[in-house]
C-alpha cells in the first residue's frame, strides 16, 4: 500500500505544481496582449485550471502523503522532514486560499465585463501584477516541501 500512495502522492505534485507553472506563464502572455477576449478567455482557464488541477493535485497531494506515511509506519509530526513538508504545503496553501483566490474570482467577474465592453481596466492589470508576484512566492514552500520529501534531511 505505502507504494500506492506514494505513486497518488506524487502524481498530486505533478497536477498542482505543472498547473501552478503553466497558468502563470501562459496568463502572463495573454494579459500582454491587452486584447480583452483573449485576456478574458485565460482569466476563463485559470479559474478553470486551478480547481481542476491545483485544487485536486492538492487532495491527491495530501491523500496519498498520509496514506504513504500511514502505511508505512511514519511518525507524521515527530519526523522533520515530514513535518517542514507539511507545513511548507499549508503555507503555500494559505497564500492560495487566502490571496489568490480572492484576486482570482475579482479577476473572473471582471474579465466577463471588459469582455463585452472593450478595454482592459488598470484594476485589473493591477490584480494580475499582485496575482502574478503571489503566485510565484506561493511557489516557494511548495518547491521547498519538494525538498524535504526527496531530500529527507535530519535536522
């Protein structure tokens, strides 16, 4: 079983990590075009892409973490590395509910006017700068909580 959950632990990283690189980079380039269809369509797909995969990656990401630790008789809070892992996630997760969804779901209902209306407002080019520099220190404990599965360093 521990093999099960460590393959569902980390094809949940893959989901979430994939995601959270490629969503950046691709909105990045299409808030540049300043054109409102396509600004509005990526906008569209980050809501879109972020609770399909981020958001499962996640569960997956956590399921199959307790699981692995579980079944294979690993202390989940008395071991460091464990334990940093978890809480680099829950860091970063943090970040996610408590800033970028906000910033996300502003972002989805005004991409849906400027849309129809025509010109991309500077508040939102200014959510998508604010979107953009959370997203990527969000990005940091997960890469950090990479290191500590892989790594497993005794502290």
């Amino acid at each position: 079983m521990y093999e099960f959950f460590k393959g569902v632990h980390i094809l949940g990283l893959i989901l979430m990590v994939g995601n959270v690189t490629v969503t950046a980079f691709w909105k990045v380039f299409a808030d540049r075009t300043c054109k409102t269809q396509i600004v509005a369509f990526a906008q569209w797909l980050v809501t879109v892409t972020d609770f399909t995969f981020t958001l499962t990656g996640g569960m997956l990401m956590v399921i199959g973490g307790y699981g692995a630790a579980l079944s294979g008789h690993i202390p989940l809070f008395s071991t460091p590395w464990l334990a940093y892992g978890q809480l680099m996630l829950g860091v970063s997760g943090a970040i996610w509910v408590g800033v970028l969804v906000p910033i996300q779901i502003r972002q989805a209902g005004a991409a849906r006017d400027f849309a129809i209306i025509g010109d991309v407002p500077a508040s939102y080019k200014k959510d998508s700068f604010t979107w953009l520099i959370w997203g990527l220190i969000s990005t940091v404990p997960l890469t950090l909580g990479l290191y500590f599965m892989v790594a497993k360093p005794s502290f």
